[in-house]
C-alpha cells in the first residue's frame, strides 16, 4: 500500500451495541454517521408548519446541513424527504 493510503478497516471504529451472548457484540461503523431506521413520514403542509427547531432536528439526524433561513431549510427537507407523487 503506498504511503497516504489506509484501509477501510483502519477508518472504521468498532463500537459495542446490545445483543450477542453476554448482551453485547461489536460491530464496525465507518465514520460517525447512522442512517435512521424510518424515513420521515410528514406531507407537505407539516413541513409548511414545522417550527425550524424541528426542521433542525430532522436534517440533523440524518445528517443533512443545517444553514439557511428557515423557509430554506423548508424547501431543502421537502426536496429531501417528499417522494413526488
């Protein structure tokens, strides 16, 4: 391997989670982000409503950026989440 270079192992960073014999296991995450287990579920009018905390909230956890203003942050999470229909 040449210099500079790493392997994905060598950036991945075992963490121990609940389950396997003794209630834990380890296991390997590349990074610090974890997708969310749900895809959000609001329509149209309660991003409209969402109060910018909210919104900061929701593109927080999924690790999207969190600048603008708030009617930006709006459009950007429909664009995000909102399937067309």
């Amino acid at each position: 391997m040449s210099e500079g270079m790493e392997s994905v192992s060598s950036r991945t960073h075992p963490t121990t989670v609940g389950g396997g014999p003794n209630g834990q296991h380890t296991t390997e995450l590349c990074g610090q982000f974890q997708m969310p287990l749900h895809y959000p579920r609001y329509t149209r009018d309660d991003y409209e409503s969402m109060p910018e905390w909210k919104l900061d909230c929701l593109l927080k956890q999924y690790g999207l950026p969190i600048t603008g203003n708030v009617e930006q942050k709006r459009k950007f999470a429909m664009g995000a989440f909102l399937w067309l229909n």
